[in-house]
C-alpha cells in the first residue's frame, strides 16, 4: 500500500497547507495560506504577481517557507529532514520551464521516469503510455528543440505525469496548446482527479469551469477566495449581468477591488 | 529618442553590464602598468589595449543578450524581415551600452593622468584612434549575437568568449594590423596613431560588422549592400596587411635648454629633466677627460635625427634605471640612426661594439676608472657615419 | 544500467565535454610554450596551463541543470548525482592532466584545473547560470594578460593560474577553492 493509498484510506487530506508565508527578499509573496485538499483539482486563480507560481513552487519544497507548512501525504517540504520524502510525491509542470533541446521527446521522458526511480522494466511501458496520453507518438523521435511551444509544453506535461505521482502541481497546464489537445488534457485530469490530488494554476477561465472542484483565487499573497467554483461564478454572475462581462472575470475583478491595496 | 529606441536601451543587458565593462577596462590599465600616465598620447593608446579583454566579455555578453531575447521574438509575431530590426535595435543598444562605459573609462584614465601632471590635452588624432577600438567592440558584440540568436544555447557563451579571446591573440601575436588598436610596452613620446591605418581599421569594422548581422537572412550574400560591404571589407583588409606599424613619428611641443648637448624633451618630460641632465653631465664631463666630444643635441624629438643627435629613450625609466637612459641617449647619439636602421650584420656589429663601451664607461665613470675609448670603438663610429 | 548511464550522458551532455577536452588536448601539443603575452615586449610565459579551462567550461555548463525542478524533485539522490558530477569533471581534467604532452607539467594542469573547476560549481550555485563557466574562460585570460610581469620576474601573486609547480601558495589557493566549491555544489543538494 502506498502513502498516498494510506492517506486516502484513513480519510486524511493529501495536501495540508497552514499559515504558508513566503517572500523574495523584501517582497511578500504569500501571506499565510491555508488549506487542505484530498483527491480532486484545486484551481488557483488570481492576476500576475498574485502568488500563483509561488504557492505552486512552495507546495513542491522549491520556495522556502519564511513561516507556516506544508504536508504532502504527510511529509512536511518545508523541514530539510523530510523534504526529500514530501517532494518525491510531486510531479510539477513549471511555467515557464527550461528544457535541454538536445534531448529527443522518448529520452527526454524517460530520464524523468528514471529519475523517479522507476524498475528499468516498467521504464518503457511507462513511457509509451505517457506518450499515448498526451498525443506524442508520432513525435518521440524529435528533438525538443525542433518542437512547437504547444508540443514541448506536452512533452513537459507527461514528464511531470509519467511517474504517476500521487500530487500533480501544474502551472498553466494548458497556455501555447492547440484546442484539439487541451481537451485531450483536460479529459486525462479529470479522469486522474479521481485519485490524485492536482493543484493547477491557470489564466484560462474554461479550465476553471469545466475542471475545477475547488477554487482558491489569491490577491496580492492573499488568499481572497476559497470555495467551490459555483460559488465564486454566483458573486460574479450579478455584476456581469449589467455588463457584458463573464461571470468569473467579474468575480476576479471584484475579489482585486476588495482585497487589493491597502487589505491584509 | 523614439520609444522602440529607449525601450530597448532600458531593457539592454548592456545597461546592467556597464560597471563591469568599465572595471574590465580600467583593470586592464591600471593592473599593467602605470607607467604611461605623464605622456597622454601613451595613455590612450595604452588603454585601447583592453579590448583584448574586453572583446571575449563583450562577445559573451551580446551572446548572453541574444539567448535571452531568442525565445521571446517567436511571440512578437513580426514579419519575417522584423528579424533584422529586432536583432539589429537589441545589438545596437548593447553597443551603445558599451561604448558609453568604454568612454567613461576612458575619461577617468585621463583624468588620472591629468592628475599625474601630463600638461597635454587629448589631440585630434588621439581622439581619432579611440574609433578603431569601439568598432573592434561592435563587431565582437555582434559576433557573440548572431551566434547566440542563431545557437540559443548556453554553452555558446563561454565558447565565444574563449574563441574570441584566442582569434584576437592569436592575431596580435602574428602582429595582423587590423588587430591592433592599441597597447604600447614602451613610451610613445615623439609617435601618434596613423589616422590612415585607423580610418583603415574603422571601415574594416563596420563593414565587418554589418556583414555578420546580414548573417541573419538567408539571402545575405545577394543583396546588393552586403555585396558593397564585403567589398570596403576586402579593400580595407587588403591595406591593412601591407601596414607594418599603426604609430607614425609626429610633431612634439618641445623645451630645449643648455649647450653640448643641447637637451630637448617634450613639456611632458619637462619636470624630469634635471633628473636626467644630473647624471648626463657626469657622465660627459668624464667622457670629455678622456677625449670624447659630447653630443651636439639628446632629443625625444624622433624625426630630428642626425650626426651628432641622440634620440632619448625610454625617459619614464629615468628613475629606476638612470644609467640605461643616459647610455642609450649617448650611444644613440654616436650611433645615429643606425641604432635602428642598420640593415646589414657589419653595421649592427658596430653598433653593439658602441653600445658596449658606453655602457662600460658609464659604469667604470661611476667608479672613477673611465679610460678612453679602444680603437675599435673610434673605427666603429668612423665606419657608421654611412647611416648616420 | 547502460541504458541509465547512457541518459546520464545524454544529459549532461558528455559527448561534447569529450569533444572540447579533445581539443584542449590537441592544442597542448600545438601550443608549444613558451608563447609571447602580447603587449608585454620581450615577455615570455606560457599558456598550456589555462587550456585546462575549456573542458572544465564545458563540463561545468551541466552543473546548472541541478537546479532545475525536474532534478530536484526527483526521487533518485539529487546528492549522488550531483557528487557524480564532481567526480565526472575531475576525471576530464585528471585526464588532460595525465596525457598532456611531455612539454606540459600535469601537475599544473590538475592544479589549474581544480582551481577552475571549484570557482565554477561555486558560482553555478550562487550566480545565474552561464557566469560560472563564462568565469572559468576569463578569468584564465585576465590572469594571463594582467597577471604577467616583465622580463624575468615572477607572476603578479593572485595570478594563482601562472604560478610555477613549486608554488605552495596556489597548491592551496587550487585545494580551497576547489574543496569549497565543491562542497557548496554537493552540499545544497536537499535545500528548500
């Protein structure tokens, strides 16, 4: 059994955040975020240099924590003696993301399988499904370099997934994809949601409407909303009424205007 | 300023570069040698001396600039010919960068040198050779850009960094013209830069320069500019491998004063003179007790040479080595110009022969024991009066 | 097992470390020292010493992928493959110490080569990625050019590259830095 099986079982949440601070120098970053999450997709919405890509960064261990923590089926990634632990339950999609062009799409992959210390045995079944998944058969002969933005953000994608990693931490899963294969990826999260914990960060309000199960909208560092995404549509839907705005744009604008200059 | 102009200088990695351009180039002076602060001509020259080092850091640079712009330009969505402006604006804005920290350096070594009392403002032609340099500068950026844009990669930095410095010793050490733009070991009292050779280098620059950024399009080789630049790049190559030196002898403010010798030194060398004269009059006032003549005239003037005149080397030197500045004077004066003219294996035999005794003499003068000079020595500088 | 080294390689890019150390080696036996400094008259001193700055370049351009996610994350030891890496550019430069030509010292060249190799994984810890190795080829050059003195007379004192195989001062100077930027590359391995 693994953790992540175990903490399923005992009903104990996969992700726990409490009273997460970071900050860059002088800059805060985040301010005391809490939250916990099990099985499911966590959207976390917000404007540029809202958070975002820090929370995504401090959750995966790769942002220090200046107060609070963070537990990873129940590994802290902000201790240095369980960081190891809590991180090896992470696949993580950064954006942007480097990649070594020299590296053609199956080795590029299947380094990240055996990075995760995947039985050279189940490497290239692994692999294979990988490249299945996320419609890159044709192109596993490629280097990266010779890639499209949209093909290497997909071959980034299954490298984040090909180990199959209880927690999937993605930022902008799906920016510089074609809309054939955002729906691929979008059909594969809900399908893995079931029984992985998946925190995505997204400027495409689609995804928050048909993926998200919960909604987490930061301003400023600041965690502004937390709830389901029907709800934060409802805040929205009147003020976009009397405009022609969507209800979700029209949420985020008035969660900026109550929670931004001058809030905590 | 336009504002695509002004943004791209803001956003330039040549903006953030500027204190270390300028470190590079002042190390570059003040870690060699201090020496040629008196003597401005000498200071300027010496300090264009840094683009050896400052090339591979400007190369690594403009590469470093390119593999950071090269993943943005796809989402700009210019045309295709957008290419050229876009390299062409963010390599111009490095090399402006560049440029304004190499004159910032330039302008505090001479004020330094003002400082250390050189009397002399920077002539035209000091002025002139300050453009081989910058255009030695912009070709380099340009090289490291095209090959950053062209290979994002950055393993490139190092390499063109490492290349860069290799071509251009490598050029200087089989003394290739275009190459040198600057750096002196010795004092360059009576010589400026040749503005023939530097206009000469200057073309050879720019029309370099433009021909690597044409590198860029695929078509490169058929437009007519291109065409008309690799051109200017032959005909100035092409002068500049006949050119054996960079420096021609020019016109010096001079101060003479006294009678045989009669001394002459540049008003850069003024305040030294006494210095020099003091162990000079000991000298030929022992020379003259065993029957030599003195001098009719030392001189730091280089194109008033003849019988009779000596040519004063290396003057800076006086201080820590008074004796190698009084001989080589004196024997200069014996020998004329054949201490650099002499053609053939006999004449340059004479010359040594005279160097030598002057040099013992010095020596035994200071000990009291000079004696006269052999006969050798008298025939020598009978013999080298065909060059003199 | 092969398959894994052979991703290892592929990554950190192995080949090419072979290819640039091939080419030092060629201009070992090409540079015959001693070679003129340029712009010092009559100065001679030798050059074969910083050659060892090409490979030890050119293997320490993978030492920033360390600190990419994808490396960090992973549940292989980032340790272990980082101490690989360490000893992976001392074999480069044990190497091009061991088959330098006659004329070269090899003892200099490991000198210079792990006075190298330490600056860079310090700097690729500490600084963005491409100074570390752009450090390694300058710094060479700067010494070379700065660090040389007139006829006869040693190298400037922090020209720790140009000093003879005798010299204590730059055995330690190569030990320390070497030791210490080793140890800060291997020893942020499991930093948050």
């Amino acid at each position: 059994m693994t953790e992540a099986e175990g903490a399923e079982r005992s009903g104990a949440p996969w992700i726990t955040v409490s009273g997460l601070s970071v900050s860059y120098g002088r800059k805060q970053a985040l301010r005391s975020v809490s939250f916990t999450m099990g099985p499911g997709i966590l959207m976390v919405l917000g404007a540029n240099g809202a958070g975002k890509s820090t929370l995504l960064r401090a959750l995966a261990g790769l942002a220090p924590a200046s107060a609070g923590d963070v537990r990873l089926c129940g590994h802290s990634s902000v201790d240095r003696r369980s960081i190891r632990s809590a991180r090896s339950h992470v696949g993580y999609l950064p954006h942007p993301a480097s990649y070594p062009g020299h590296f053609r799409v199956w080795e590029s992959i299947e380094y990240t399988a055996w990075l995760a210390d995947l039985p050279a045995d189940q490497r290239s079944v692994a692999v294979r499904r990988a490249c299945e998944a996320f419609g890159l058969g044709h192109l596993v002969r490629q280097r990266l370099r010779s890639l499209s933005a949209g093909e290497r953000r997909r071959v980034l994608l299954s490298q984040a997934m090909v180990h199959e990693p209880p927690i999937m931490l993605l930022d902008e899963p799906t920016s510089s994809i074609d809309v054939e294969h955002r729906g691929t990826i979008r059909r594969l999260l809900r399908r893995w949601s079931k029984d992985h914990v998946i925190v995505a960060a997204s400027h495409q309000l689609n995804d928050v409407e048909i993926l998200a199960d919960r909604v987490l909208v930061l301003v400023r560092g600041s965690v502004a909303f937390d709830g389901a995404p029907e709800d934060l549509l409802e805040r929205g839907a009147q003020q976009a009424e009397a405009g022609q705005e969507h209800a979700l744009e029209a949420a985020l604008r008035l969660l900026n205007a109550e929670w931004g200059p001058g809030m905590p | 300023m336009r504002p695509p102009v002004r943004l791209a200088l803001q956003r330039s990695l040549g903006k953030p570069a500027v204190p270390l351009v300028i470190a590079v180039a002042l190390a570059n002076f003040f870690l060699r040698t201090t020496d040629p602060l008196h003597e401005l001509t000498w200071t300027m020259y010496d300090y264009h001396f840094a683009t050896v080092l400052l090339g591979p850091v400007v190369a690594a640079l403009a590469c470093w600039e390119a593999i950071r712009l090269a993943p943005a330009f796809p989402m700009l969505e210019v045309p295709r010919d957008g290419e050229h402006r876009f390299v062409g604006l963010a390599w111009a804005s490095l090399t402006a960068w560049v440029i304004a920290a190499y004159l910032v350096g330039l302008v505090v070594v001479v004020a330094v040198a003002k400082l250390y009392g050189t009397p002399r403002w920077p002539a035209l032609v000091d002025l002139v050779a300050i453009v081989p340099p910058l255009g030695m500068l912009a070709l380099v950026a340009a090289i490291g850009f095209v090959a950053g844009w062209r290979r994002p990669s950055w393993f490139v930095v190092p390499m063109i960094a490492g290349g860069t410095f290799a071509v251009v010793i490598g050029a200087y050490m089989v003394q290739m013209a275009f190459v040198r733009v600057g750096g002196a070991t010795a004092s360059l009292v009576g010589l400026a830069p040749r503005p023939d050779v530097a206009a000469a280098q200057a073309i050879l620059y720019a029309g370099s320069t433009y021909l690597v950024i044409e590198l860029l399009s695929r078509d490169a080789g058929r437009r007519p500019a291109s065409v008309a630049a690799a051109i200017v790049v032959v005909v100035a190559g092409v002068f500049l491998a006949g050119v054996d030196s960079t420096l021609e002898p020019a016109a010096l403010d001079l101060v003479c004063s006294g009678r045989d010798p009669e001394v002459c030194l540049s008003v850069e060398y003024e305040p030294w003179r006494s210095q020099f004269e003091a162990p000079l009059d000991r000298f030929l006032e022992g020379l003259e007790h065993v029957g030599v003549a003195p001098p009719a005239r030392l001189t730091q003037a280089r194109d008033d040479l003849g019988p009779g005149v000596g040519f004063i080397p290396a003057l800076y030197r006086i201080e820590d080595d008074p004796g190698g500045v009084v001989t080589g004077a004196v024997s200069n004066a014996f020998v004329g110009r054949c201490a650099s003219a002499a053609r053939t294996p006999e004449e340059l035999d004479r010359v040594f022969i005279v160097v030598d005794w002057v040099e013992t003499a010095y020596h035994r003068s200071v000990n009291g024991r000079l004696q006269g000079p052999p006969d050798a020595v008298v025939q020598a500088i009978a013999e080298l009066e065909s060059c003199r | 097992m092969i398959r894994d080294l052979v991703l290892l390689a592929r990554r950190w890019r192995v080949g090419r470390t072979l290819a640039v150390l091939a080419l030092a080696w060629t201009a070992l036996w090409f540079l015959e020292p001693p070679l003129r400094v340029p712009g010092r008259e009559h100065v001679v001193a030798v050059v074969w010493p910083l050659v060892v700055a090409l490979p030890v370049a050119a293997s320490l351009d993978s030492a920033s992928l360390f600190a990419e996610p994808i490396e960090i994350l992973a549940r292989r030891s980032l340790l272990l493959r980082k101490v690989a890496h360490v000893l992976l550019t001392a074999l480069v430069v044990g190497l091009l110490a061991v088959t330098a030509p006659g004329a070269t010292d090899g003892g200099i060249l490991a000198r210079n080569g792990a006075f190298l190799a330490g600056l860079g994984y310090l700097l690729a810890v500490v600084a963005p990625r491409p100074v570390g190795a752009i450090a390694v080829i300058l710094l060479p050059a700067a010494m070379w050019i700065l660090g040389s003195r007139g006829p006869g007379l040693p190298p400037a004192w922090w020209a720790v590259l140009l000093q003879g195989t005798g010299s204590r001062s730059a055995s330690v100077a190569a030990v320390v830095v070497a030791g210490l930027g080793a140890a800060t590359f291997v020893g942020t391995a499991e930093r948050p």
